[in-house]
C-alpha cells in the first residue's frame, strides 16, 4: 500500500511539535524539578544551618523517589494511558517544586523530595516511551535528541531563573516557588504539543531478557555511572561557593552545565554511532571522571567552567543515549526496559549524596567523595568495555 503524502504545513511539522513537548516535560520535571536544587542548595545550607549530610540526604530523597518512580513505571498496573500518566506526574512535580517554598522541617522536605523523585522519573520514562514511539512511527528518530535536549534545556533556564532573583534579594523559598511556577507553565504547553489519541496496544515482555555477565557488568556499569556523576551535580555550586578564587563564578556555572547538556545527547548518540554505545558509554565515563576530579583539584576560574562543561557534556548524553538504545532493542511496551535503565542510575544517585555530604562535614572537604567518584567511573568504563560490545 502507497504511503500517504504528508500535507504541506500540517503533517510535516507535526514529529517537530512532538519532540518539542518532550524537551518541555523533561526541562520542567528534569531540569527543573530535579535539578534546580542544586544552585538552590547554597542558599538553604547559609539560612537554614544545614549541614552538607543533612543536603545531601535530601537529594538522596530525590533519588530514591526517582528509583521508585522507574520501578513502578515498569509495572502493567498503572491506569490510563502514557499521556495521561506523563500529565499528571508534571502536574505532581510543579506542586511538590513550588510547596518546597512553605516547607520548614526536614521531614517535609524529604517527603516532598521523594515525591518530586517519584515524578520526574515518571516523567522520564512516559515521556520517553511515549515520544521516541511516536517519533519512530513517523520516521523520524533522528528528533529523539530534540526531546532529550529538555534536560539541560530546564537546567539552563533555572540556573537563570535562580542567579535573576539572587540578584534582586529573593531568598530561597522564593526561589523555590517562581521553579514551580515556572514548571506548572509548562504542563499547558505539553498537554498542547504532545496529542491526546488512540495509542496501539502494546504488550509488555512478560520477563526481562536472560541475565548473563555481560548484562550484570553493564547494570553495575550503569550505577557506578550514577554514583560517579551525582556528587558533583549536586555539590558543584556548593563547592564553587566555598573557593575564595572561583566564587564569582557561582551564577554561572549550573548555566555552563545546563548548556552543555543540551546537545550532549545529539553528540553522545553520533560518537555511539561511529565506534559504539559501549565504547561511547566508556568515554563519557572517562571525560566525566576528568570532569569531576577538575571540580575539586582546580578550583579557578577556568576550572571550575571545565569541570562544569564536563558534567552537563556528559552525564544526560549518555543517559539519553542509553535511553534511546533501551527503545530500539525493546519488544512491545518500552517502559520495563526503559525503566531498568533508570533505575540503576537511581541506586548510585541515592548513596552519591548523602556520602559526599558526610564526609564533607567530617572532613570539611569534598576532595575524597569526589575522588571516590572518579574511581566509580573509572571503574564503570571498564566494565562497560568488557567483553562484546554490540550488547550494550
């Protein structure tokens, strides 16, 4: 049967709008939700005499709801379809962004970190599954780095959005509120982007694929890959903060990360495509170690910029290309494998933290977790380099 030609100005543009909405769920549960506590941090620490273990508890929170989130994504028992799904987590993680502003205990806070966690990794894997679906039905997987750039896109505009309203005396709760805010736009734009409409029914794989070596080298691959990189995602602006050379940079260096995550992902895919996505999981690895042992070893100007490239270059890269590879090698339903590969992110994401900032107050430096985590990477590039490459 002929393929019917697209109409001139209505279907063309149509997988564009698409991978557009997708950049928008992700900057706004993502980049905003997830992330904007990072350059939020330094403010909450000096007002609230938090220390670094107590901060970094709270992005552990975060992380364990996003590990929860991708594992109950994985499951056939959730109702309604993936839109509705995709929706209603944005929704979740605009209000629980914006109520981190009323919060005064730290029970509080954890609670609304964990539920944000549980939202954006929703968003995520719905987002995902639903976008690279429908970009791969009209032939045009090549936008999928349309949609994964929303990541570094959220994390630029907060940073923006946060060193604004420090310039003009906001503390932290109004920080917090214009985030969510800023996020609740977002849902309008998304429910318009990305259509309601009649999904095929898809079956989940009614078990994962066969666990082997390879396979397990890679799952340990994936988490020390999120061990290795929170430490530095979460701290960086922290770390900035408390260099007596580098902290005229403190406004703009989450900027720096979020641009240079935005078209981590296009890169990452092209560099997976040319030598493979183990060898390009590998390298990401490698310049992310680089990244993260800069962070601590050169506090500059000129370092701390590096250290920043090198963390948003890297991290959301290879997660989206990992991503988008979970999707081609899916059968059915992408969710289940879409949300393994989440998920063992999530479990390095949760020690990351809570680690660092203990031993940052044990300490007084974050110079040995950073460390540590240059040696997780180092580590996870190996493994990932093990054996056939082609599984990956």
């Amino acid at each position: 049967m002929p393929t019917p030609c697209p109409v001139p100005g209505f279907e063309t543009p149509r997988p564009l709008a698409l991978a557009i909405g997708g950049l928008v769920a992700l900057a706004s549960a993502v980049g905003i939700g997830r992330f904007v506590y990072t350059p939020i941090l330094p403010l909450m620490v000096e007002d609230l005499g938090m220390t670094q273990g107590a901060a970094g508890l709270l992005a552990s929170a975060n992380f364990a709801g996003y590990l929860a989130g991708a594992l109950l994504a994985a499951t056939p028992i959730l109702p309604g379809s993936r839109r509705r799904r995709l929706i209603i987590a944005l929704i979740v993680s605009s209000l629980t962004t914006a109520a981190m502003a009323f919060a005064s205990s730290t029970v509080t806070f954890l609670i609304l970190r964990f539920v944000g966690g549980v939202a954006s990794a929703f968003v995520l894997v719905f987002a995902s599954a639903l976008v690279l679906d429908r970009l791969s039905a009209a032939g045009r997987p090549d936008l999928a780095a349309v949609h994964f750039a929303g990541v570094g896109t959220g994390m630029a505009l907060s940073a923006v959005l946060v060193s604004s309203l420090v310039t003009w005396g906001n503390g932290w709760r109004s920080l917090w509120l214009a985030s969510g805010f800023t996020s609740v736009l977002a849902v309008g734009i998304v429910a318009t982007l990305i259509e309601d409409r009649v999904e095929p029914v898809t079956v989940m794989t009614s078990r994962p694929p066969r666990a082997n070596a390879r396979r397990t080298a890679l799952v340990v691959a994936y988490g020390l890959f999120g061990f290795g990189y929170i430490i530095t995602a979460t701290f960086l602006v922290a770390i900035v903060r408390g260099s007596d050379q580098a902290r005229a940079f403190e406004p703009v260096v989450w900027l720096v990360v979020g641009l240079a995550a935005a078209p981590s992902v296009a890169l990452w895919t092209l560099v997976g495509e040319k030598i493979g996505s183990a060898r390009a999981f590998a390298c990401a690895c490698m310049v992310e170690a680089l990244g993260v042992a800069v962070s601590v070893l050169w506090l500059t100007p000129p370092g701390v910029i590096l250290a920043a490239a090198l963390l948003g270059g890297t991290f959301m890269g290879i997660t989206g290309l990992g991503l988008i590879r979970a999707r081609r090698l899916s059968q059915g339903d992408p969710r289940r494998t879409l949300a393994v590969r989440t998920a063992a992110f999530g479990l390095g994401q949760i020690v990351g933290p809570t680690f660092a900032g203990v031993i940052d107050d044990a300490t007084g430096s974050f110079l040995m977790p950073s460390l540590t985590a240059v040696s997780a990477l180092l580590v996870a590039a190996f493994l990932a380099t093990v054996g056939p490459t082609q599984t990956s």
